[in-house]
C-alpha cells in the first residue's frame, strides 16, 4: 500500500500514525499537488492523503482511510466500537480544528491588503473553542495503543502549534500534560512536520 501525502499534511500524519501503532506495512510517498500527474488515477479530486491498495482500490479522506486500516491488523480497534460515536464526534472536533488552522494559515499567506482580519479572528476563536472542550474532556490516562480520537487529537495539538500558537497550554493543563507525553511516543516523533523525507516502509516499528 501507498499512502500519498506531504510532510506538514497532519491529516496524512495521522494515517501514517495509525499505520505505525498498529505496525501495518505501509510506504509512504510525498506528492507535490502543483504536479500531480498519475496521482489523479489515486484521486481525481487531487488533494491528500489518499491510499492506493491496489490498481482499482484507493481510499481518500484520511477518516476513511482510518477506518480502512482498522481492517488490517487484529489489535485494539482505531476506532473502538464502544463509545464509537462520541470517539468519531472526538475526532471531527479535532478535524475541525486542524482545518481552522489551515483556514487561518491560508488567509495570512494572502497580500495584506486582502485579508480579513474578522475571519482570522473568528478562526483563532473556533480552535480556541475546541481546545477548550477537549481539555474538559481529556483524561491523561495512555494506553499501549493510541486510538483514531487520540491519534487526531495530538496531531491537532502539534498542528496548532506548528501553524498557530503555543499559548494554548496557559488554559489547557490536563491537555498539556498528556500531550507532552504523547508527543515522546515513536510514532509521533518519526513524522513530525519539519521533516524532509518520508518513510520509505512501517513494518512492525513498536511504538
């Protein structure tokens, strides 16, 4: 399997993540969407991450490819049948905000004479929102296994602060604490956005 993605995409990230905690074989292979040439075969809509599994067989959003994955390996579930809504719910909250983010980063990038400050605020106050409401509702408990909910949840985390701000950990202690330790584990720290290459195969890498 062929997972396509970049280095800063979090929403590639996340799969790659997912594939690393449960040590499913995976290449990964970055993609310049300004060039995409037969990527449009894997996806006509040209955007990533999108999983190529075999010539007719591709998957796209990295949600479906989370639950793709779920049916590749026999150890806890990606996504736990128990609690599975409020865990989905969990990780379109973090989808969310990984998306007002990269709203956010998009505007700025615009001339300044173009960009609206109201939308950046009301962007910054949207993933301000969501923190808030994942800090009532983190536990600092961490399993042997991260699940899709905290998986997306860290890499939302990491995103904000690579895209946004770090001051989000001034009203976020409970978040913060698990996030430190969530960020230590093997499968964060080999695909962190800064870096330049992808891996090239995961194959029973224990996290």
């Amino acid at each position: 399997m062929i997972l396509y993605t970049d280095a800063t995409t979090p929403f590639g990230r996340k799969c790659v993540i997912a594939a690393l905690e449960r040590e499913i074989p995976l290449e990964e292979r970055f993609i310049k969407l300004s060039e995409p040439g037969d990527f449009l075969d894997v996806n006509p809509l040209n955007q990533i991450p999108a999983l190529f599994v075999e010539r007719g067989k591709c998957y796209f959003d990295s949600d479906v490819i989370l639950e793709y994955l779920d049916t590749l390996h026999e150890n806890s579930p990606l996504i736990p049948e128990l609690n599975k809504f409020e865990c989905k719910t969990a990780i379109h909250l973090a989808n969310g905000i990984i998306e007002s983010t990269l709203l956010r980063t998009m505007e700025l990038r615009r001339p300044e004479c173009r960009q609206s400050k109201t939308f950046v605020n009301h962007l910054e106050a949207r993933v301000m929102r969501g923190i808030e409401t994942m800090e009532k509702k983190r536990q600092t408990k961490i399993g042997d296994w991260l699940n899709g909910e905290e998986i997306t949840t860290a890499v939302a985390l990491s995103y904000v602060d690579f895209r946004f701000s770090t001051e989000w950990r001034k009203t976020a202690p409970t978040l913060e604490t698990w996030f430190e330790r969530v960020s230590c584990r093997k499968s964060m720290e080999l695909t962190a956005p800064t870096r330049e290459r992808p891996i090239a195969m995961i194959d029973k890498i224990r996290v």
